[in-house]
C-alpha cells in the first residue's frame, strides 16, 4: 500500500465501504515500509504484530483502522523506544504516551516508530544511532530533523501522518525539506507526557501529513488538557477542520525583513516571495515588519534548550533502564562509561554546552541572560501580532543538504534553524507548508500565528495547497 | 580568649500526606522494596511531575504557625546531582521562589525569651532509599522517592547548644501541632542538619562553619554542637584553621567525626523546573487555610490552666502530643469534667498506652468513651473502682461504658427512694450505734455503711450513704 | 573568552562525560566557538527585562492526594540491567560523590 495519492478522507471511505479490510491495509502497510525502507531507512521500529483495533468505528473515528507513525522519541507501551540513541537501544516502556492514548483511543493502528536525530538533537537525522534516513526527492540528501523519518515516510507515501516533535524547528524543517505539512501546535496545545524531553519548554509534539486538511483531523484528535502534563492549557480545542476551505480576503499578513534577508538562498526566496503574492493577489494584506532581536535567537535557543536538556538527559545513567557499560570498577565509571559510550557526539555537545551554561559562575550570564533575551523576542512577536493575522516567511534558508556535508560543522547546522527556533521560544504555533520547487528540491512556507490560533494556520496553508497543488508532484527518488 | 558561637538549623519534615509530591504512588512505610512506585518516581523517560495540593496545604499550615510570609507566586526549580537514589537525577525542590520567608519561633532558655528566625521554607522531594550491603554492592528501593518534603531554614540566630535545643522542641511542637508532619526523628520524620561556627568575642565576622548531617535526636544535637564548640576553640588557641567540612557525630565516642572537607560550593547547577507551571498562591486560599488551623500547643496550654484550671504539670502531659491533646479536648467537648478527663489521660490512658506498648491511635477508646465513664462516675453511677473495671473492658473492646455497667448490674445504687427507708430501718435496728454517734465516735457510721453494703451487695453509692445516714443520725 | 580544556574537563566531570586524551582538544575548540556565539548574548541590553523561563497560559492545576497504583513493580523492573529481591542493584557507594 502506497499513500502518495491518499487521504484520511479516501482511506475512511475505502474501509467504511469495505473495499479494504483494516487488516489487509495494516498489511500492505507493512509490506511497503519494509520494501521502500531499504532506500530511506525511515524507520527504527516495525511493529509487525499490531493488530487494528476491535470493533471499528467508521463514522465516528475517522482515524479508525488507520496505519499512523509515531517518532521514536514518543513513548509507546511494549514498544521499543530508543529516541535513536544507544543509550535506549532496549528500552521497553511501560507506558503510553498521552498522544498515544489518544490516537488508540480513536482506533488508529500504529504500525511503528520513526527515525530521527538523537534525542531530537540535530537537523538532518544524520545523528541517529540507527544511521542517517534518506531523502525520498534525493536520496543523495537528508530529509531535514529531527523527525526526518517521519517526513520522509509521509512524502515516500509509506504512511499517511506521522507524529513528530519540533523543539526549535524539529517537524517544520523536515516538512520543508520533503515538500509535505507539517505543524507545531502552540506550545501547552498538546500533551507532553511521554515525549521524551530535550527542552521542556520548548517541545511540542504535532503532525506531520502530506495534505492539510489530514494534519487538522489528526490534531482534532490529540489536543487538548492532561492531568498528565500541568503545562498544558485547558482551553476548548476547536474543531481544526472547520478552518479549511476558507479565502485569504483581508487576511493581515506580515512578513519579517529579517525572513527575506540574503541569509537565505535566491532561489528559496523566490519561491516563497512567488506564494506570498499569490496571497496578495487574493486579498490578502501584506505587511512588511522587523522581528529585531532575530539575531541573537540562535545563541538563545541553543543556551535554554541545552540548559534544559543536559538536566533532562541525566537519568539517562545506567542503572535503572538503558544501556549500561561493560568493565566498570565502581559506580562513578557506570555513570562516566554508560554516557560516554551511549550518547553519540551531537548529544555530548548539547550536554556539555547546557551544563556550562547552568554552572556556578555560567548562570547569569548564560542561562539567566538568554531567558531575558526570551522575553524580548516574544515581545518582539507580541508588537507583530498586535496588527497582524499570520507571520510569514521561508522556513529554512537553503533546500535540504547532501548527507555528510554539514555534520562536520555544528555552528553551521546551528545557524540553519534561525528560521524556526523563534516560534518555540515564544511558544506560538508555526507550521511548514510547500511552496514549490528550487532545483528540484522542495522548499516550504512558514506560517505562525497567535498562541492557540492554529486556526489561521490551517485556513491559511489549506489556501496555499488548494492554489499551488503541490501535492500532485512525486518525490524523484522514489522512481525505480 | 573568649569565642562565640554562631548556630542554624535546616529541619525537614516529611508531610503527612497519602500520596507523593509528584506523582499518585501511596506514601506508606515498609512496603516491600519498589512495590509504592510508578513510572515518575522512576524517572521514566517522558515522564512529568503532577503536584499534589496537600503539599501546599500543609506547608501553609506550618508557614503560618511560625508567622512566615508566604510568597505569592511560588516556583519549582531543579537541583542536579547524581546517586543511585535520586533516578532522575536532580531533585525537585524551591530554590528561586520558595514557600515562605521570614517566619520565626520564640524560645526561652534559662528563663530569657528569645526569638529565632526563620530564613526560609520550601517543599521539595525527597530521595529513594541505599542499603549497602556487605559483598561490595549496594541496593536501591525507591519507595520514599518523592514523599513531599518541607524544609525549614533558621537565620543563624543560635549562640549555644542549649538554644539550637530549644529551637528544635519548640519547632517541633509547632509543626506537630498543625498537624502537618508525624515530628518522628526516629522514624525519619523529622530529620536535623546543623551548621556551626565559632568566632573571638569582639570579632563581627563570622567564622568558617561546620557542618553536621542526619543527628538522631535532639540530645545528639546539643551534645555534638558542644563538642564543636569545644573542638574549634582548641584548633583556634592552638594556631589552626578551621575547615568548611561535614562532621559527623559518633554516638559512642560522643566525638564529631570529619566525613569530608568541602571545596568551594557544590554546583547544583539549579535553574527553574519547566515542568511544572508556576503556582499562584491565593489569600482566599491562604484564609481558607488559615481557619482550619489546629490551635496550638501554646494556646492549648493557656486554655487548660487559666480555663479548666489543670496544674501545668497535667496540661504539659496532656500536650506532649497533638494525639493526646486532641483526645482530651475531645472528651471536654463531649461533656467530660476536665480535671478528672486530665487525670484519666495522664494516669489510666497513658499507663495502659506505656504497658501495652501501643498509639492513642490504635486504641478501642474514644473521647466520647471517655467523656461518658467520667459522667458515670461523677453522677455516681459508678464508683471509681468500678470504673477502672470499665476503663479496661473499653479501652480493650470499645464497649460503651454505659451499657457495659448496664448489662453486667454495676450500676452504683443512688436511688433515694430505695437507699432512705433503707437507712432509716438500719438505724431503727441499731440504737447502739446512734448512742455512740451521739457520744462522738465516728466509727459508728462506718459500721452503719458497712451494714448498708452488705444489705446492697456492695452497690449502694457510698456518698449518697453518708450523706443519708449523717442527715438521719442527726436528726435523732 | 577563552574557554580551556580545564574548563571542558570540570564540565565533562559535572556531566558524567569523559573525553580522550585525543578528543579534548578537539572538543575544546569547538566549544570555544560556540561559547563564543552564544556570548553574543552579552551585548544585548537586558537590564530590568524579566526573565521568561516557560510559555504556559496557565497556573499549576493541583492534583488531589489520592493515591493510586499504576505499574506492577515488576513492570518497572523489566529495564534494570542489574537487580536482586526487587532491589535495583549498583557497585557500592563509598561516599556520596563530590557533588553532594
């Protein structure tokens, strides 16, 4: 079974009618992943044993007997869960995740878990103790990260939406780079009980899909308060599909000079410059504004998130689950050996950049200084929206990179995700939506919006997809 | 040369609650190892804390009781370290913005009154449990990670042993009385650290202090803080410095023992937790809590010696414990004489408690039990010997006095209607007697009692006797 | 500033990492110049901007003390490497490391 050409929509229809059987379409699933994975090595886990749910209900889970993905950072019962580290190459869960739950709940079947940068460390899946996911539109190219595998799975047509988590860009870059939607909900929109945390707050799970309107029924399904999770907002979910199908008249657009500059590629400029005039020509009201303290937002996001990870990642130690060293002499060389040997390099510089960050001495003017220069760019945001509907831009500045050629380069691959970082830090929802084509790599359209108005994401990109129909393009690398 | 000696105090309490700070797992004591635990107290990855409100609540509570100011807007933050016991690997605690500040306790030693303040107090986790073991391993039981904790911080306000004493007595009473931690040092409950450092007399600033971890009393306290006191003044006079170092205190030797010499401040690396959202905390709230405060043992002792007129003696008994101060307090309110209700806690309650070895709490009686057996005896239902016949039978079956004395026929015979003509045909039938009365000997009426026991079978209420036989003889 | 490797050294050490000989220098440099990134920070006028440490819409709601029992100890049990009678079982700790 191939999903280049469905919907959840089409999927529903076809097992409500019964041209296919839940079991049969599990089946195929399957089958494809293993065929197609040998190219894009997309997935960790394949669980080949899953069973649709009981007593399906067609009309009223329109996920029901549904193949989802899951990211592998995403805790899932009886599971493997390796967050593609070595470190939790063996780990079973115990429990699910609340998202998990959710989607179980609504009778999807979740055949299995995706690749991705360690720990969600990293922008292009290279980093994962699994080996690097391929890019489907080249597979000479990374499908972007951290949840490379989950993009790469949706625009290969292996699934039909997967789950991701975007920690400053994690699901938008790789939605990008593979020419499909992918949304990062307002941070406190979605559960984070049993997402296994980098930067507490800054992690947010959300959906990765081929078309809009696929993204809008998933999130209708795992939004919403936990008493999991006291981060989480108890405001009414609205029903995400009602956004769709709408026009961009009057529509207050604003678009950051600091988004155009000439730090990003022409050609990736132009694209999106193409889009942002079509929304012109219907309607829509352009504004152009300054997001000021844009840039110091790397140097922020990498002080907080890794802050927050170097404490998140200490449990991480050997003795109650996990990887534990061979040879050791006592308890501080389990602690020493276990992380040394089961974090890989990326992981270690985070860890190692976070805990100086923390340290006596460090704290104000690292940690305490950046979360200050926090606050002036959610200020900077809060002035935007005061006047506008949607901030748009490009979501990377350069089209997806050949494998290998920046992992050597940590600043660089920091840089790449100035773009993206911004909305995690002011914890507004963003998302990426394809534009077109450069070079016959896919380039996407950011659109953030208001904290908890995913809506105008969704009317906005559902507008983009039914004008640009990128859709009907086929990924190049998965042509035999 | 004289020194002086500067002392503080951090005290933890365990918070009596029914489940942990952060998770739902049951706080329970001698469980099999692991068995109260779930996925959090673990620190599962993916796993968040979930706050329990009665932390709060009961941290209010002794925030109130020392007259702390309780911080609006209060905050978790992390503290980083690794152990076996602590499996996330930094503890949830209140480092920026803890619960209260500024609170203080008042002491009297040697007749002075004075007060010690309270820096701070905050609640956090507390860490599981390491039994080391003989074959080079040690293992770890993680029932007691994420029992709440309350951390009470002292200003260094203490100048000798006798007064850190003090403080922890009455601090302890304090807490005890809000009802807010058992205050079981033997039990862990209640848990000491102490930090003291001594200076020439004279000199302002402070010396280098010393610290000392897990005391197991109060008398431990007193008796390594002078020991400290003693063993610093000697490395002074003799030329020497002293460490920033932990000690600890040797029971046997009665000395402090160096564990080890600290180098510079730990690095905690604390930063705010992200997890958990901030919480405000509400005047509302605080008032609300405010009137369901216990009252204390302080104003407990005022109403029982200037309202019931007990001996301060008995009142000091009856406080020794919120239990027993509870029970008694319930007995008055359930109609019970408070003297005598003091002297059945403090003699027939207390002596049964001691010989059996048992809690208030695990007894049959209750105050209305006992409430009721006083009302017996005082309207002379019952003698006080056939009292302590039904003190046992209650305190050891719960069964109510009253229909115990009912059911097996003790009920003291005070019917005037019955015991009058009584006395009056005794009398009649033993004109000696009244000759002898007349003449001034009082043995007579012991004999005329007698007479009447006998006819009664031992149950006629001797007061009520007396009372006739004396208004009959005299009239005569 | 110049980060050293006696600074990456007490680093690794608080983070329970260790380095090679071969790999400190490297690793050094390379922390070097992200420090120095990030030290970009100090050029930014921050003075009376309060400090954002979460993005939350809401207060803590409370948990009610009710307690309940989730997993077996078993369950939790599975993943340990090293166990005896229920115990999680690690090499014995002398001291409590210089941490704490």
């Amino acid at each position: 079974m191939n999903y280049l050409n469905e919907t959840i929509d089409s999927l529903n229809k076809k097992l409500a009618s019964g041209e296919i059987s839940a079991e049969q379409l599990t089946e195929d699933t399957i089958a494809n992943i293993k065929e197609t994975d040998k190219k894009l090595n997309a997935w960790i886990t394949v669980d080949e044993d899953v069973k649709p749910a009981e007593n399906l209900d067609f009309a009223k889970n329109k996920l029901a007997g549904i193949p989802i993905a899951i990211k592998d950072n995403i805790i899932t019962d009886g599971v493997k869960t390796t967050a593609a580290s070595h470190i939790l190459d063996n780990f079973i869960p115990m429990y699910d995740a609340t998202v998990v739950s959710k989607l179980k709940a609504a009778q999807a079947t979740l055949v299995g878990k995706t690749n991705m940068d360690e720990f969600a460390m990293g922008s292009s899946t290279e980093h994962s103790y699994f080996g690097a996911t391929h890019n489907p539109w080249n597979l000479d190219k990374v499908p972007g990260g951290s949840s490379g595998g989950s993009a790469a799975a949706v625009a290969s047509g292996q699934i039909v939406a997967a789950l991701g988590s975007d920690t400053g860009g994690s699901i938008r870059q790789p939605a990008s780079f593979n020419g499909i939607f992918g949304i990062k909900p307002t941070y406190g929109r979605v559960s984070r009980w049993g997402l296994i945390a980098f930067g507490s707050s800054l992690d947010q799970i959300g959906v990765m899909t081929k078309r809009v309107k696929d993204s809008a029924e998933v999130m209708n399904v795992i939004s919403g308060a936990d008493d999991h999770d006291s981060t989480v907002s108890t405001r009414e979910v609205p029903d995400f599909t009602k956004f769709l199908g709408q026009d961009v008249k009057g529509l207050k657009v604003a678009v950051p000079e600091e988004y155009m500059s000439d730090a990003v590629d022409a050609e990736v400029r132009e694209v999106v410059q193409a889009q942002i005039d079509m929304l012109e020509a219907n309607g829509a009201i352009i504004n152009k504004v300054s997001l000021p303290h844009t840039k110091y937002v790397v140097p922020t996001y990498y002080i907080i998130a890794s802050s927050e990870a170097s404490s998140n990642l200490q449990r991480f130690d050997g003795i109650r689950y996990g990887y534990r060293a061979k040879d050791t002499k006592n308890l501080l060389d389990i602690y020493v050996k276990s992380r040394s040997e089961g974090f890989g390099e990326e992981v270690k510089r985070r860890i190692m950049l976070g805990s100086f960050a923390l340290s006596a001495g460090s704290y104000d003017k690292f940690f305490r200084q950046a979360a200050k220069v926090r606050t002036l760019i959610c200020n900077d945001f809060d002035k935007v929206f005061a006047e506008n509907d949607v901030i748009v831009g490009p979501v990377t500045t350069t089209t997806a990179f050949g494998i290998g050629t920046e992992i050597s380069d940590p600043i660089k691959m920091y840089n790449n995700d100035i773009l993206t970082i911004s909305a995690n830090l002011a914890g507004i929802p963003a998302a990426s939506v394809p534009a077109g084509l450069a070079n016959g790599m896919p380039v996407g359209f950011q659109i953030m919006a208001k904290r908890f108005d995913e809506g105008s994401i969704f009317r906005v990109a559902d507008f983009i997809e039914r004008e640009n129909k990128f859709y009907e393009k086929t990924p190049a690398g998965m042509e035999d | 040369m004289n020194f002086k000696s500067t002392i503080g105090l951090e005290v933890h309490f365990e918070l009596k609650t029914k489940s942990k700070i952060f998770s739902p797992s049951p706080v329970t004591y001698g469980a099999k190892p692991n068995t109260a635990t779930n996925v959090i107290d673990w620190g599962m990855p993916g796993v968040l804390p979930m706050v329990n409100k009665d932390v709060y609540r009961l941290g209010i509570m002794v925030a109130l009781a020392t007259h702390a100011h309780i911080l609006p807007t209060t905050h978790f933050d992390r503290k980083n370290y690794y152990y076996p016991d602590n499996p996330k690997a930094y503890q949830i605690t209140q480092f920026f913005q803890p619960l209260a500040r500024d609170g203080y306790v008042e002491i009297e030693v040697h007749g002075k009154k004075k007060r010690i303040g309270i820096h701070e107090m905050h609640i956090e986790e507390d860490a599981g449990k390491n039994t080391h073991g003989t074959n080079g391993y040690s293992y770890v039981d993680l029932n007691r990670q994420g029992v709440p904790l309350l951390e009470v911080v002292s200003e260094p306000d203490m100048e000798d042993p006798d007064e850190a004493y003090a403080y922890l007595e009455k601090l302890r009473k304090i807490v005890q009385f809000t009802g807010a931690s058992d205050v079981k040092m033997e039990e862990g409950s209640m848990r000491v650290d102490t930090n003291i450092s001594i200076r020439p007399a004279g000199q302002k600033e402070l010396g280098t202090k010393v610290e000392m971890k897990n005391l197991n009393s109060f008398e431990h306290v007193r008796l390594s803080l002078a020991y400290e006191e003693k063993r610093q003044q000697q490395v002074l006079l003799s030329g020497g410095q002293i460490q920033l170092s932990t000690r600890r205190f040797d029971e046997a030797s009665g000395k402090t023992v160096l564990e080890r010499v600290k180098e510079g401040a730990s690095d905690y690396r604390y930063f705010p937790e992200p997890d958990i959202a901030p919480d405000h905390i509400s005047q509302e709230w605080i008032d609300e809590i405010a009137k369901t405060l216990p009252k204390s043992a302080a104003e407990r002792y005022d109403d029982y010696v200037n309202k019931f007129g007990l001996k301060p003696y008995d009142a000091n008994v009856l406080l020794q414990t919120k239990e027993s101060s509870d029970f008694f307090d319930g007995a008055v309110a359930a109609g019970a004489d408070p003297q005598l209700a003091a002297n059945w806690m403090n003699t027939q309650v207390n002596g049964y408690l001691n010989d059996h070895r048992v809690a208030l709490a695990d007894v049959k009686l209750t105050p209305e039990h006992l409430a009721e057996m006083i009302k017996l005896i005082k309207d002379g239902t019952i003698s006080s010997k056939i009292a302590k016949k039904v003190f046992a039978e209650t305190i050891e079956n719960g069964t109510d006095p009253k229909k115990f004395v009912e059911e097996k026929g003790m009920v003291q015979l005070s019917d005037l209607s019955v015991l009058e003509p009584m006395v009056k045909e005794i009398v009649d039938n033993n004109p000696q007697s009244v000759e002898d009365f007349k003449n001034g000997k009082d043995r007579a009426i012991g004999f005329l009692v007698g007479q009447i026991m006998k006819q009664t079978r031992g149950k006629a209420n001797p007061v009520v006797v007396n009372k006739l036989l004396n208004q009959e003889l005299a009239s005569r | 500033m110049k980060i050293t490797e006696d600074t990456i050294r007490h680093v690794a050490e608080l983070s329970r990492l260790e380095f090679g000989d071969n790999e400190i220098g490297k690793f050094t440099a390379e922390m070097d110049s992200i420090i120095n990134m990030a030290n970009q920070l100090s050029t930014v006028d921050t003075e009376g901007v309060e400090e954002t440490v979460q993005v939350v819409d809401r207060d803590t709601v409370f948990r009610e003390d009710k307690a309940e029992h989730w997993q077996t100890k078993d369950e939790l049990m599975k993943n340990v490497p090293d166990q005896a009678n229920g115990f999680i079982k690690v090499p014995v700790i002398i001291e409590k490391d210089e941490n704490e």
